[in-house]
C-alpha cells in the first residue's frame, strides 16, 4: 500500500505522540512519583549521619563523661542502705530505738521488695477568685516535664528550650529539671518495718527528729503525734457503808460518778503510737572501669 506524503507525516506524528506518551507513563512519571519518597529517606539518612558525626565528636571526651556520671552515681549512692535482709533490718532498728531511748513491741519486717521513688516538689496551691483576677493576678506557670527529655550539647551542658527559659528567667535550670525529673521513676530496693513505739512523747520527738536527721535513705511512711487524750476519772458518792446489827439489810454500794476530761500531755507522759518506717536501698556502683578491651581478631 502505497502512502502519500502527508499520510506519512500524519502516521510520524501520530508514532511520535505514542511514543512520547508511553515514556512519559512508563518511565517518566514513575520516577517522579518517587522523588518525595527518595527526598525524604534522603533527609533521614543525613540525620543519621549527623547523629553518627555527634557521637564520634565525643569520642576524646566519653571516657571522662562516664566516670563523672559514675562519680555522681557514687555519691548519691551513699544515701542508701545496701541490700538489707530482714535480720540487718531489725538491727539497724533497734540502734534506732536506743540512740532515741524509745522501746518498740508488735514488731513485724516486710519482705525485701523494691519501691518506686521521683523527685517531688513543694507546689503552693494557688487560690485565684474573680476579685485576685481583677487586680491583675496571674498564676505562675507549669512546665508540663512530660513533653521534654534531658538533653546534652557537645560541651556536655544540659540544653533547655527557649520557651522555659522565658518562663522562668530565673532559677531556669532547677525548675526545669525538677519539671522534667519529676515525671521519671527510678526503681530501688526496700524494706519496711511496722512497731509500735512506746516511751515519753519527748522522747518520741526525739526519735521522729533523730530518723529525719540519718545520712541514709529512711522514711518514716506512717505514724500519728498525739498532743491531748481523754482521762477518765472515778467520783466516789457520799453514801457510807453504816453497820447495823445482825441479820440487818446490807446498805446499798457508793454510787460512783464518771467524768471524763481532755488532758493535754507534755513531754514527761507515756505514749504508744503505731510507727511503719522504710529502709530504701541501692548496690554501690563498681569504680571498675566501665569499657571493655576490644578484640583484635573476631572470635570464632
């Protein structure tokens, strides 16, 4: 079949238009689709390259960031009792009771256990009512600790965000590690003895004052501080017992009155309380040096 020219440059366009869009659905537009996916695994391999190029910056000063957090761990360690059993328990107890001059009876020691512990911090309730709003008041602000993590720069010195530091311009780093610390628990170990205490309410005070005063870790979780008590107090009546002769009736018994009254006790007076205190624990940490010698050839 023969064509004529303009039916051979129709039938040239028309292959080109076809050819042009199967490489345009085919390869070209295939490839574009992937451009964000690409851009974006792109994006994260840099930012894991940067965390990577971070880290090998702290190379030369690791070793020194590593023995300060184990110094640091030491000594907040010393705050703490070593494991204790229930025998070591009632021995640190007793020494307790006689620094204080306090006797202890019904004594019972828990299990060894483990217990929670946070930073906590006075918070003053704020009291706001339409009048305080009007006069201007407004409550100090909250960090929320939940949404921030303890971060480092390369120096090593705590990052805080800018928001906080207009918040609070000062005293900007307590307040927020104590935000952001008071959301972390730390597990350490625990015993708790129940006894009942008994002496002189000064004595008792002294005791109460001697346990807050110890370098270790000991919490006195429950207890009660009597200042008065009720006293009951016997009235004889006036009706005498009059002999008689014999076989005569037998007088009816003294009436008795009861009274009872508040008495406000001082330091010299008896006292029996209920005292539940926690001895918290932590192992020491090794000052054994923390790396280890790598191998020069994998094992096999």
């Amino acid at each position: 079949m023969n064509l004529s020219n303009k039916e051979k440059i129709i039938l040239v366009v028309f292959l080109s238009i076809v050819i042009i869009a199967v490489g345009l659905f085919v390869i070209i537009l295939p490839e574009y689709n992937n451009i964000e996916p690409n851009r974006n695994a792109l994006d994260a391999a840099k930012a894991r390259r940067d965390e990577v190029y971070q880290t090998l910056s702290r190379e030369s000063t690791i070793d020194q960031e590593i023995q300060d957090a184990l110094d640091a761990a030491s000594k907040y360690s010393l705050n703490f009792y070593e494991d204790l059993t229930p025998h070591e328990a009632d021995v640190i107890l007793r020494e307790i009771l006689e620094a204080t001059n306090m006797h202890a009876d019904s004594l019972s020691i828990g299990s060894y256990t483990t217990s929670t512990l946070t930073v906590a911090d006075y918070v003053e309730t704020a009291v706001t009512y339409p009048l305080k709003e009007y006069s201007g008041y407004t409550p100090d602000p909250v960090i929320d600790g939940s949404a921030y993590s303890i971060e480092y720069d390369e120096s090593g010195n705590i990052v805080i965000p800018d928001e906080i530091k207009e918040q609070f311009p000062e005293n900007t780093l307590q307040n927020y590690l104590i935000a952001v610390l008071s959301t972390r628990q730390q597990s350490v170990g625990a015993i708790t003895v129940d006894f009942n205490v008994y002496g002189t309410r000064g004595d008792f005070l002294k005791f109460l004052d001697y346990v807050a005063g110890l370098e270790k870790a000991t919490i006195i979780t429950s207890t009660q501080i009597t200042y008065t008590e009720q006293q009951t107090s016997e009235n004889a009546g006036n009706n005498a017992a009059a002999g008689g002769e014999e076989g005569a009736e037998a007088p009816a018994p003294a009436a008795n009155n009861n009274t009872t009254e508040t008495v406000h006790l001082d330091d010299n007076d008896e006292i029996n309380v209920p005292v539940s205190i926690t001895f918290y624990c932590s192992t020491p940490l090794s000052q054994e040096e923390v790396t280890a010698p790598v191998s020069a050839e994998p094992e096999a």
